[in-house]
C-alpha cells in the first residue's frame, strides 16, 4: 500500500501563487503516472495536470500557462506550481498516483484546500 500526502494549500488573494507538494510513502514516481486533480463545491473532479513517468507533462485548459507539475524522485515527491491564482481555482486539490500492470494500482492523497480570496 502507497500513501500520499498532500500539502501546501492554503488562502492566498487572486494574482497570488502556492505550490503544493505530493508526498508518496514509497518510491512510485519513476514508474507511476500522477495527476493533481480538483473538486469546487457543487462540481465533479477535475483534472488539472498530470506527468507520465517518462515527464511528459499535461494540463487542463484552464490552468495552461498558470500551473507547472514537476517532480523530484529523490524525494518521491510530486509539485504543483500555481500562479496568477483566480478564484475560480478555489477547490480540494487530490493527488493520484496510478499504474496498470496485471492489476490496476490507484492512490489518492486526502486532499489540501486552496481559496483564492480578497
């Protein structure tokens, strides 16, 4: 079993940024897929960016040219950069982790809050 942990979340005003970080308890990124995914209140998840574990990088229309998924294997550790935050951003960020072999591996995180916010 793999636990994540996200955190970095917070309140920051609209304009402002938060990078958020994705903790795994084992060493996955180099073979896991991993998004960050988002729930406002009333809506369904979303996704908002994902890396392969090649690097190859994703991202929703919504956040391109905003938010950067990076990660560091070393720290078995997976970022998201956010900046010119709106408040349409305000949402439970998740981190997912997955990988399909003979059996299909999915983690989630708990979830960190961000509110964008005068």
């Amino acid at each position: 079993q793999v636990q994540l942990v996200e955190s970095g979340g917070g309140l920051v005003q609209p304009g402002g940024s938060l990078r958020l970080s994705c903790a795994a308890s084992k060493s996955i990124f180099r073979i896991f897929a991993t998004g960050w995914y988002r729930q406002a209140p009333g809506k369904q998840r979303e996704v908002v960016a994902a890396i392969t574990s090649g690097g190859s990088t994703n991202y929703a229309d919504s956040v391109k040219g905003r938010f950067t998924i990076s990660r560091d294997n070393a720290k078995n550790t997976v970022y998201l950069q956010m900046n010119s935050l709106k408040p349409e951003d305000t949402a439970v960020y998740y981190c997912n982790a997955n990988f399909i072999a003979t059996k299909v591996y999915d983690y989630w995180g708990q979830g960190t809050q961000v509110t964008v916010s005068s």
